[in-house]
C-alpha cells in the first residue's frame, strides 16, 4: 500500500509518495520525508477553538494546543474545550488546560482578554 501526500513543510509543495516501510519519495528536501514518515506513522494537528470567558469585552476567548496532538485524540480535546469556562484576565500564551486528556499538551490563550 502507498500513500501520496502533499508536503506543508514549505511553499513548495512537494508530492510524496510514502510506501509500507517508510520510505518517501518525491521530497525535495529532508523535511519533506520527515513529514512523510510522520503523517503515514502517527499523524499529529494543531488544534485551534474557543473557549468560554466570564468578565471579559468578549464571551469567547481563542485558544490553540501548544504543539500538535495526535489525530485520534481531536475530538476528545475539543470536548473538553467546550467544557472549559475561564475568568479574565487572560493573556496570550496562558495555560488554559493543562495536559488536556494525557497528551502532554497545553492548551493556551491566543488572545489577551482584560477584565472589564
């Protein structure tokens, strides 16, 4: 079985090709195979949400996981942003969950929200 991926390493673009041991072709640089094994592997992302905030200009307040997080995991982390209720004040790169569900990951602020 091979997969064909397209890189989002850089503006390039690269097409890849990934077969069942691992091995990328079509990769312009190291990065790309990087990628390549990765996103066949353990495919990782970068979640991006909201969150609920109390005494804040705003009834939401943005938030992001700090680094990516396993695929399987997406749909548990963004349960538990939707139950999480802060208070302001709240400044970017704030912890807003901690290891959300055993992942190793924060979740943080990505907007600074005064207490008004």
């Amino acid at each position: 079985m091979e997969r064909e991926l397209i890189c989002i390493c850089c503006p390039r673009g690269c097409h890849l090709k990934v077969d069942e041991n691992l091995n990328v072709t079509g990769n312009f640089c190291p990065r790309g195979a990087a990628y390549g094994k990765q996103e066949v592997s353990n495919p990782t992302r970068v979640v991006t949400s909201s969150v609920r905030i109390s005494h804040a200009e705003l009834a939401m307040c943005p938030v992001k996981t700090k680094d990516p997080i396993p695929k399987g995991k997406i749909f548990d982390v963004m349960q538990s942003i939707i139950n999480t209720h802060i208070e302001a004040p709240v400044h970017i790169g704030d912890v807003v969950i901690a290891d959300v569900c055993g992942t190793g990951v924060d979740v943080v602020a990505t907007r600074n929200m005064e207490k008004i």
